[in-house]
C-alpha cells in the first residue's frame, strides 16, 4: 500500500487548560474522502487546525504528505502548496473590488501559468461565466464553487473543508458535492471535511471519523452511522442531528 497522505497517531491537543483532542489517530489515504462528524465542541475544528500547521500540538505525531510536523505546527512551504483549506466562514471584504478571476489567481503557486491555470479551473467547476464578476455579488453556491476553484487552481494533494455546504440550499449543496467527487476522481485528491450532512456522509464518503474529545470509532459509513454508533457519539444530541439529516433530505 502507498504511503499514506496523512498519518496522525497519539495526537493531543490543548486549547488553553482544556485537552481538546486526546490520543486521536488514523490515517488519510490518496483519493479518499473522509468526513469528521460529532457533536459540537467535540474537538473537530482544533483537530483539523493541527493536522494543518495551525494550531500547535502538545503531544502524539502528524506526518504529512511523508513530513513529520513538529509540535510548533510549522509546515514547509513545500508542502503547504500541496494542501488547502477551506474554513467554515471566509470574511470576504465588500468594498474591495475583487472580481472572480483576479481572487482565483492569488491561489496560483509561482511557478503555475495563471493565464492558463485560471480559465481552465473556472471551466472545470463551470463558473467561467462567472470570471468578471465580483466577489461580493456572488450567491452562496456561487460563492463556494469559486473557493473549491481557488484552492484547486493549481495541483494538490490535500483537500480540507470545515463545513463547506454551511449555508447552502439543498439543490447547491447537491452541485457542489457533484464536483467535489469529480475532482477527487479526475486529480486523485484526498478530502477530509467536517460536516453534520450525515446523508451526504453515506452516500459519498468512504470513511467516517467519529469525533468526541477521541476517536469514538472510524471506519465506512455502513459501520459508522449505524444508530448504536450515532447514540455513543452524539448521545442525547441524537435526535437533533437526525432532524438536521431528514430535513435535508
């Protein structure tokens, strides 16, 4: 088997006095799609924020893309070019007047030839019609395609989402899936998300990381989301995240 993309063992995190993240490890494989679900306050974003570089470490080991990361949390240039992320809320500032294609380019690497990596991605995702528009006058499904194109405007490895369908109508959330899975099966991209789409999470996914403070349990959609696994996971929250997932059905 290939080296793993990501390889996390024994990880803990502290925000502060609080262990956040303790004794946490798995491993992310080339074009996989992995979702990170739990309860809120469950540790996700401080995970992703130290598997990332942005949030130091106080214990256990991060390899990425075959680097150990150092308990700092500072990732080689080399290596942060291969991976992006996406937050759950980006502060796009209205009165600067930046248009689709000019944001697009500020995500080209320096050696990548923006006048032909920019026009093609924006076709890829198919938000070319889109390219002198600004910013600020886009729609949220809009908006979120002209991201996933930013941070794949030139080759990577590592996809990271923190809730990227946030926000989002049904049939946007559906589209934006779509070309989610495309480009993971055309550039052989790895994905993790943190999401609450547990629908969306056993239909697309291919593995499931069931967070609380530890790893409650991982493995493919059919073993994670059985009700058992959902109730030792979310425990009395049960309930209000399966009307979250019936609703957005």
């Amino acid at each position: 088997m290939s080296r793993p993309v990501l390889a996390v063992s024994d990880l803990r995190v502290r925000r502060g006095d609080a262990l956040v993240v303790d004794g946490v490890s798995f491993e992310l494989h080339a074009s996989s799609d992995t979702a990170l679900i739990g309860p809120n306050g469950a540790g996700k974003s401080s995970l992703v924020l130290a598997l990332l570089g942005l949030l130091p470490h106080h214990g256990g080991s991060i390899e990425l893309l075959g680097h150990p990361l150092p308990r700092s949390g500072r990732v080689p240039a080399a290596i942060r070019d291969q991976v992006a992320y996406l937050p759950q809320k980006l502060q796009l500032d209205g009165r600067f007047p930046l248009s689709v294609r000019e944001f697009v380019r500020l995500g080209c690497s320096p050696c990548c030839d923006h006048r032909q990596a920019v026009p093609a991605v924006l076709q890829r995702l198919n938000v070319d019609h889109l390219s002198r528009r600004l910013l600020s006058e886009l729609s949220g499904g809009e908006l979120q395609r002209v991201l996933l194109a930013f941070c794949t405007v030139h080759p990577r490895r590592l996809l990271v989402f923190d809730e990227p369908r946030s926000g989002l109508d049904p049939q946007a959330t559906e589209q934006f899936q779509e070309v989610l899975q495309q480009l993971r099966l055309e550039q052989g991209l790895s994905i993790l998300q943190i999401t609450h789409d547990l629908q969306m999470v056993r239909r697309s996914c291919d593995w499931v990381l069931c967070l609380n403070r530890r790893l409650c349990c991982q493995g493919p959609p059919l073993q994670t989301l059985s009700r058992t696994e959902l109730e030792r996971l979310y425990g009395t929250d049960l309930v209000l995240y399966e009307h979250r997932h019936h609703h957005h059905q």
